[in-house]
C-alpha cells in the first residue's frame, strides 16, 4: 500500500488538530482544578486546626524554608483570604471546563459530519452491506 493512498485532506486535518488543541486545553484545565482542589482542601484543614487552637498558642507559617511565627487571627484571615481565592478560582475554571467540554463535542460532531459527506459523495459503494 502506498503511502499516499491514506492522505487526510488538509480540511480534516485541521480540524482534528483544533480538537488535539481543545483537548489538550481541558486537560490542562482538569489538571489546574485537581491542584486547586488539593490546596484549597489543604487551607481548610488548617483553619480547622487553626480554630481549634487556644489564642495565646504559638503559630507559625512558612516563608520559603523558614518557619515566621504570627498571630493566630491574622493566620486564620490569611488562611479565609487564601480560601476564598481558591474557590473563585475553583469557579472560574469550572465555567472554562464547561465551555471547553462543548466546543470538544462541537468539534467531534464537525469533524464526523466532514467525514461522511465527503465519504457518501466519493464512495456510494461503501456504504451499501454486500
């Protein structure tokens, strides 16, 4: 079989790399979330504990590879701060998931559409069972 025989028509192949693109786009956004997740569930275990603590304990929070002793309100507001940045964060990657995930679908159902007509047009035999 020769290799030109399996060409794919420069119109499929841009659209099958738009889909790689917003495929890849997704999974970068999946990737952020989890992360974001991870951080923002990490934040509220710590202003659990935080609250948990008498006022007068000792606390302290990191600073590169040093520990800086502070106060227990300005952690805990620090820590809501963090929190609720994380969760808008959280928001807006949700709504660019969602729109990535139907242009992904829009894409799937653009490049089938161009497949098959162009197919049906060319080869009507390949369609018909024998």
């Amino acid at each position: 079989m020769a290799s030109g025989e399996q060409q794919v028509p420069p119109w499929l192949q841009e659209q099958v790399s738009r889909l790689q693109q917003i495929q890849q786009n997704l999974q970068s956004i999946v990737l952020q979330k989890q992360h974001l997740e991870s951080e923002r569930l990490e934040t509220e275990r710590a202003l659990e504990v935080l609250k948990k603590m008498n006022d007068n304990d000792a606390v302290y929070k990191t600073a590169g590879p040093i520990l800086v002793k502070s106060t227990k309100p300005s952690m805990i507001s620090e820590l809501e701060e963090k929190r609720e940045l994380a969760n808008t964060r959280l928001t807006v990657l949700s709504k660019q998931e969602a729109r990535l995930k139907e242009n992904l679908k829009e894409a799937e159902t653009k490049i089938r559409e161009m497949i098959k007509g162009p197919a049906q047009s060319e080869q009507p035999k390949t369609d018909t069972p024998k």
